[in-house]
C-alpha cells in the first residue's frame, strides 16, 4: 500500500499500516463497508480467506451518490467537482474496473481539514447543478431532475497559455528513424542507443542576414537544408548531401573554418547498428558564401568515430574556429566507447592535438553532449562534458593543455545517464550556468552514493561480445537488475546453472560468475539519476539548485533557457522521453514538455494549460530561430515532424 504525499511521490506503508501479511491474491475491490465516509479494502485470495482492511483514517470526507434519468439510474459518466479553500478535486463516476470488474455507483472524497465546500455536478447530458457552503462527513444524493442548463460553472477556467504552437509547422521536416532494435542483438541493454533522434544547426548560410536550419536526418534518410525565403523556411535548391547518410547523422555545426566569412558546415556520424566504417567518418563542406556547399579536400586525418556531438570554439585563440567531438558508443560494445577528439584547426585543416591538451579524453566514456566554457575567467575555453555512466567532467585549459577539475561539491560528485548539458545564465550574474538532463526518478531504477546502480561489464563467455550486466540494491545486498531470460539469451552457458527461476533470484552477479577474476571486470557505476541544474559560483566551482519533482518524471533529453512569462528571470523548458526500452522496464514516456517557472522560492512547474507546451513524444532537441522578427523554439523528435512555438506577448 503507497501513500500519497501529495508532491507526485509515494511512501510504502505496507508494513506500518499492517497489511503485510503473505497471500496469494488476484483480485481487490474498495468500498465503504461500515460507512463511516472512507474506502475500506478487500482482497480476494486463491484457495484462502479474503482479508478485510478496515480504514481507521480521519478527516473529513463527502460521499455521493447519483439519482439519473431514465436509462442511466446510477449515473454513469457525472463528474463532481469539489472546490474549497487550497482545496480542488474532480471525480467521474465510471463503475467499471475492468473485465468482469465494477464498484458500487457511489464516489467518495477526502476533505482533509476542510469543513466547507462549494460542489458541481456534471450530468453527462451538459446538465448542471452547483450546491454552495456543503458541510463535510456527510452523504450527498445528487439528482439528475434538480440539475439544469446553463448553470455557470465553479470550476477553474484557464487563460492563455504562455506559449503557442504554430498551426503551419515553421519547419516542414520530419525526421523518419531507421528501425533498428538493439535489443535483439543486445539484449542486456536497459534502452536502445540507435535512436539517437534529429538535431538541428542554425545560422545564416547564404548572407542574406537571416538564419537558415540544416536538419539532421537518420540512416537511410537525407539530411536537409532549408533557406528562410519570403518569411518561410524553404528548401535549398542545391542541398548539402544528395545522397541518403550511410549512418545516423549524430549533429552538425555551422561556423566559418575556411576564415572566409561565410558558414561552413561539419556534420557527424554516429548510433549502434553497423560496426565503425567509412560510415562513421565525420565531414567537412565548404561553403562558397550563397549558401552552395562542396566537401572539403584532406580537412583532416580519416577519423572512424560513432559521435554524439561536435562543438565548435577558438581553444587556442588563434582567431579560427577548432572543434571537439565526443565519441558515444562503439556499436555493439556496450559500454565500450571510442576516443574523443580535439581537432585544431589549421588554416581550414584540422590536426588531431588530442593527446596535447588531454590523453584522457582518449577514454572519456559514452559522451552525450559537451559544451565550451570560459570557467576560471582566464579567456580560454574550457571543456565541459557529460554522457552515461558519468557525471559532468570539467577539463580547464591551461599553459600546457587541459587539466581535469574534480568538483566533488557540484558536478563532479554524481555520475548518472545524462543525454544533454545545457548552458544558460540563470541567475543574471554574467557567467553561464548548466543544467544537465538526467534519466529522471520516475523509473524502477534508483541511485545514491550510498547504493549505486552498477554496470558490470566483460566478455563473460569469452564469445567474442561483451556481456554488460546492471545491477542495483534491494535493501543491503546488489543483484541483477536484469531478467534470467535475457541474461541467458546473452550467456548461453548459464543454463544449465539456472534452470530455475528461483535460484537466479536470489544471486548476485558474483554468485552467478564465482570464479571470475573481477580485477578484469569494467565497473561503472551511477550515483544520482536526478535531471540537475548547476548553479556557477563564479570561481570555478557549482552547487546544484534543486528543481521540483516534475522535472523528475521522464528523462531529460532536450531543453533550453528562455523569459517566458515577460517577468525578468530565466525559466527553463525540458522534454525528452526514452521509447526503445527493455519491456521487462517499460517506456519512459512520462513527458509532455515542461516549463519551469523562476519565481523567488525556487522552481514552479507549470501545468501544460499556462505553458502551452504539449511534447509526448521523444524529443531530442530545442533550438531558437528568428523568422519574421519572432522568436521561434524549434523541437525536434523521432517519428516527428518538427514542433514550434511562439512565446505569447503580454500574457500573464
């Protein structure tokens, strides 16, 4: 039994409530039974007694029950809404539990502290009956004839919305993903890492003043470019790429690299189907200043990398733009994950000077997102970055290259599944603040520096494939948080071991591979699952501001940094959600966009009447685009054609 704390989380109370005993039960039904105004609970058990749970809770309440017309005696679909002070509850009377399932026609409501209430009830014929000043701890029959047209309504009426969709999308792309399932050649993998999802690269490529979108697309698909022309994004008549991507095009970035003033574009590669090939290759095209591109010849040393992002910046402020790429995934090697890269840029030739600012980066794990920063106020870049099973590592540039900064305080002291890293001034002190999206709590997976998730990874049955195995705490001891039949869908040599189910429950990953030298084992592990928001002090170090729980509900995939409601402060927009899921975990879909309102207490979500905001899908990236002197968010998703909004001026 969860009780609800009435801030979208539950506490178990199984036990302190008395109600652990042991039964074997398919099937459980609440009524008031000794109608004293709350649910009491009965459940059925398989060849045993039933147990009755007598409700002994206190508070107010209000019981209703329904008088309809001829054809619907008891009601059915009437909503009641009940409004009081700091007091709003709406209940629908839908009988029906199921197959074969019901409860009595009546509905029931905790008033908690509250004596008196105004009450609506809403036939399903749009007829209306509202009682003023109703007295709590009693009985309401609510009857169909007293009930008329045109009765105005107590119940709460929004406004505007902050932000508005576009009815005609600003960008007519939609991105189409390659159906690959990781899942069936990996099946020890918590979520497929295939669907990387579109990113979009924004900036003014034909020297009109006005910023164009070069939209990523997957394997198979042709990534485009689109010309704002005649206040509308139009595609380009001579597009960047004729031909479909050999990979998933992983992000792309726009700056000059030739130094001839115009915007060139350098694009990645990346995802988990096919092994590292010339698909993976990142490229160069050169732009001839309209807008026309042509590949570079010999723009660097042939580089094989399946990439997550490319982030441009001048790191050794010589006046030309070099780049970092982090590398995610090798595909099909779970956790194992290639170099990242430093490229100097030499006079539109970039040079690998990866081990002179940093060997580590050699190693830096499955990078997700990264970020330039000017850290420690000295004018050179420093490097931010974050990815799966890490946390948010900080490499400061020096004299001589780049050193790890280990912040134990704010980023560096929890490693997570972080898919973004977003900068933005949050508090209006001038230096850039980072908020880095996490897989979220709303998951059976839990996370702390006391029980960790942990990864366990090698080559167990020395098959040739690495074998990652997730483990977590139940109580005091760590097992696998993967099922017996995908681990010996892996390990094939483990079934004669596990013949049972009984006997994989109750082994650890060290029962299940005794004689394994675990000094030869990967360990990663991941301390916070929490979407963070980091707060730059101003000396090199952050502390972590606390976002509210609905920031928690779904990963974090995508977001941005923006004054939505006109009040001076930054607030802050999020989506994400995770689809291509393990089916024993199930989807991560929680998300339906969120705007987070600054006020001066902290973080206030807003619901998705205010924002406007309606993102269910995986989204994947947020980017501004002026268009017609409006500022437009672009969102981007898989399966999705391209979202916009606009944020509404003069709505409060």
């Amino acid at each position: 039994m969860y009780h609800n704390n009435h801030d979208l989380t539950f506490s178990n109370k199984t036990r302190s409530w008395d109600m652990n005993q042991p039964g074997f039960s398919n099937g459980a039904v609440y009524a008031d039974l000794d109608n004293d105004g709350d649910l009491d609970l009965v459940v059925n058990n398989l060849n045993d007694t039933a147990f009755v749970y007598r409700n002994n809770g206190g508070g107010g309440y209000l019981t209703f029950t329904f008088d309809g017309p001829a054809g619907n005696r008891f009601g059915v679909g009437a909503k009641v809404t009940i409004t009081g002070k700091d007091l709003y509850i709406v209940r629908e009377n839908f009988p029906t539990r199921g197959y074969q399932s019901a409860v009595e026609s009546k509905l029931y409501a905790g008033l908690g502290s509250s004596y008196l209430v105004d009450v609506q009830i809403d036939w399903p014929d749009g007829k209306r009956q509202v009682l003023k000043q109703v007295k709590a701890n009693s009985t309401l029959t609510c009857k169909w004839k007293d009930a008329g047209d045109n009765v105005p309504s107590i119940a709460r009426t929004f406004g505007q919305p902050l932000m508005e969709e576009s009815a005609t999308p600003v960008l007519p792309a939609t991105y189409i993903n390659n159906e690959f399932i990781d899942l069936k050649r990996e099946p020890l993998l918590t979520f497929g890492l295939s669907d990387t999802g579109p990113r979009m690269a924004i900036a003014d490529v034909n020297g009109d003043g006005k910023e164009d979108v070069f939209f990523c697309a997957a394997k198979g698909q042709q990534s485009q470019l689109y010309i704002q022309q005649n206040g509308q994004l139009v595609l380009s008549s001579d597009q960047p790429f004729n031909t479909a991507n050999p990979q998933d095009m992983s992000d792309a970035a726009l700056f000059d690299a030739d130094g001839d003033g115009d915007n060139d574009l350098f694009v990645t590669f990346g995802g988990n189907e096919a092994e590292l090939s010339t698909g993976y290759v990142p490229q160069l095209l050169l732009n001839d200043g309209q807008g026309n591109f042509i590949p570079a010849k010999n723009a660097f040393t042939e580089i094989h990398i399946s990439a997550s992002c490319v982030r441009p910046a001048d790191i050794d402020l010589d006046g030309d733009q070099d780049v970092f790429i982090g590398a995610a995934c090798l595909p099909g090697r779970y956790p194992q994950s290639g170099s990242s890269y430093i490229l100097r840029n030499e006079g539109g030739r970039f040079t690998d000077v990866t081990d002179q600012y940093s060997p580590l980066l050699r190693q830096a794990g499955m990078v997700t997102d990264a970020r330039w920063a000017d850290l420690n106020g000295d004018k050179l870049p420093d490097l931010l970055f974050t990815g799966y099973w890490m946390p948010v590592r900080i490499f400061l540039q020096g004299e001589e290259g780049m050193e790890e900064q280990v912040d134990f305080e704010g980023m560096s002291g929890a490693s997570g599944w972080f898919s973004c890293l977003i900068p933005g001034d949050v508090d209006g002190d001038g230096d850039l603040d980072f908020l880095a999206g996490n897989n979220g709590l709303n998951s059976p997976f839990k996370a702390s520096s006391t029980k960790p998730l942990y990864l366990y990874a090698k080559d167990f049955d020395n098959n040739g494939t690495i074998d990652p195995i997730i483990a977590g705490y139940k109580g005091d001891t760590c097992y696998p948080l993967v099922s017996r039949d995908d681990l010996l869908d892996q390990v094939n040599g483990l079934k004669k071991r596990f013949v049972r189910y009984a006997q994989y429950a109750n082994a650890t990953v060290q029962d299940i591979f005794p004689n394994e030298d675990w000094s030869s084992v990967w360990r990663l592990e991941a301390t916070n699952l929490s979407t963070c928001l980091f707060i730059n002090d101003g000396d090199g170090q952050f502390h972590t501001d606390s976002l509210p729980y609905e920031a928690q509900m779904f990963p974090v995939r995508c977001a941005t940094f923006a004054d939505v409601n006109g009040d001076g402060k930054t607030d802050l927009i999020l989506a994400g959600n995770r689809f291509n899921v393990r089916p024993d975990v199930g989807r991560m879909d929680a998300g339906q966009g969120l705007l987070l309102l600054q006020t001066p207490g902290g973080w206030s979500a807003a619901e998705n009447t205010e924002s406007g905001l309606y993102l269910p899908e995986e989204m994947t990236d947020m980017k501004w685009l002026t268009l017609n002197l409006e500022r437009y968010l672009l969102v981007s998703g898989i399966h999705q054609q391209v979202r916009s909004y606009h944020i509404r001026k003069n709505v409060k």
